[in-house]
C-alpha cells in the first residue's frame, strides 16, 4: 500500500493511505489516535493536540490523497514499511520486556508473600506445638495427682474399715463387760460390833496389792492407726481377760479390829 513521508503527531508512527483523517484546522492524524484523545477529554475541553483548536469527534474527516506510484515511490514506500516494522519491533521489544519487568515484579511478590505466609504459619504451628506440650505436662501431672489421690482414698478406706471393725470389737466388750458387773453378787453385810468404853487402838488394815490395770490398747488404736490388725486383735483379746479377771476375782476382806476385854464384854459373855 502507497505512502508518504507524514506522521501522526500523537503517535509519532507514518500514515498509511487509508488510515489519513483531519480535522477543521488542517492536522493530520490516525483515527484511532485522534478518537482516542477526543475520547478521553471533556465535550467542553476537546481540542487539537497540535495548536489546541476546538474541534469534536463529528468533525473528523477521512482524508483521501492520490499519490503516483514509481519505481522511486515503490523503494520510498519499501523503506517506509521497513522502518514502520522496525519500529513497531521495537515497540514490540519494549512492550515486551516491560510485561517481563512487570511479571518478574508480581512473581517476586507473589514468592515474598508466600515466603511471608509459610514463615507466619510456621510460627503458629510452632506455638501450636508448644502449647500442646505444655497441655500434655500438665494432664500429666493431673493424672499422677488423681492417682495419688485414689492410692490415698484406699488406704482412707481400709482405715475406715478397721476403725468400724475396732469398733465391733469395743461394743462387744463394753456389752460383756457390763453382763460380768451385773451377774456379780453383791458384798455380805458387815457385822456391828459392840460399844466398848475403851476401845484399844486398832491398827489400819495394810493396803492390798491391787490388781494391774489393763494397758488399753483400744485407745491406742484408735489414736494410732498404723498398728498392725493382729496386734489391736491380740491387744483386744489380752485387755477383755484381764478385764474379766478384775470382775469376777473377789477381793481379800480386811480383818476385823479385837474388842478388849471389859465388864461389857463380861456381860455379854454371862448371857
């Protein structure tokens, strides 16, 4: 396709024939150029981009040129097209390299943004697992406690259950300690003995040996628990004999003080 030495003045690139349109001052341009800059100004503010001379989209107006083709016009037109296309190249490069900018610029985003989250998700992971191990710790230790506290309420158990079983044992014995002291017989009456004027000096009757009291195991077993259960039975055992002992062996009766010999006496020998 012909063309000529002519340039958009937006563009910077040559005309073709069939891409030539002017405007009412005169300027040449590509239509796309010049719609795109009516376009993207206010209907009040559309001006030439050359000498600023009002004008609209309506009045844009494809220009027609005839131009004879020679052998001279052909090789302008060769070198016109050449360097269009190196141009356009050029453009091309240039576009090209700057969406490579652009896409090496998001992809190093993107990596930092990556890098970014991994290192935050990192951190809470890690958190995480610290949080979890502190959880753990301490379950286990709740868990030696609640086993502590089982062991304890065994023995408690056991305790109790010597104590009711002590128990038992003394409530029999306070029974059979009271069946001994009411099958007792009572003591015999003491005789009176006759007045005397005198009365000779009686000596007080020795004191009789009493009988050793019983140790009282049940006292101690209740005040110390850890006796061993054969011990408080052999110790419950030993303190209801020597209480029985005690209850059924009748004391020695003191002797009875000598009455001298006097005119009462005489008399109550004559009758």
């Amino acid at each position: 396709m012909p063309s000529f030495r002519a340039r958009c003045a937006i563009c910077t690139l040559f005309y073709s024939l069939e891409d030539v349109h002017v405007i009412p001052c005169g300027h040449t341009f590509h239509n796309d150029c010049i719609n795109t800059w009516l376009t993207s100004h206010h209907p009040h503010s559309q001006r030439c981009p050359v000498c600023r001379h009002r004008c609209g989209r309506h009045e844009v107006v494809k220009a027609f040129i005839d131009i004879d083709e020679t052998a001279e016009g052909a090789a302008e037109h060769a070198t016109d097209q050449l360097e269009h296309m190196r141009r356009e190249l050029v453009l091309t490069k240039a576009d090209a390299l700057e969406a490579q900018r652009d896409l090496k610029r998001k992809v190093n985003d993107v990596r930092d943004e990556a890098a970014r989250l991994l290192a935050k998700k990192d951190r809470e992971v890690r958190s995480v697992n610290e949080r979890l191990d502190k959880v753990t710790k301490e379950l286990a230790d709740v868990n030696k406690t609640v086993q502590k506290q089982a062991e304890q309420i065994k023995t408690l158990q056991k305790h109790a259950d010597v104590d009711k079983s002590l128990q038992k044992q003394i409530d029999a014995l306070v029974a059979q300690m009271k069946t001994v002291v009411q099958r007792r017989p009572p003591p015999p009456p003491q005789q009176q003995q006759p007045l005397s004027s005198k009365q000779p000096d009686v000596k007080a009757p020795e004191p009789q040996p009493r009988l050793a009291r019983a140790p009282l195991p049940v006292a101690a077993a209740l005040l110390n628990r850890r006796m061993p259960e054969k011990e408080l039975r052999r110790s419950l055992r030993s303190a209801s004999v020597v209480a029985t002992a005690r209850l059924t062996t009748k004391r020695p009766e003191p002797p009875r003080p000598a009455v001298a010999a006097g005119p009462a006496a005489k008399v109550i020998r004559q009758k």
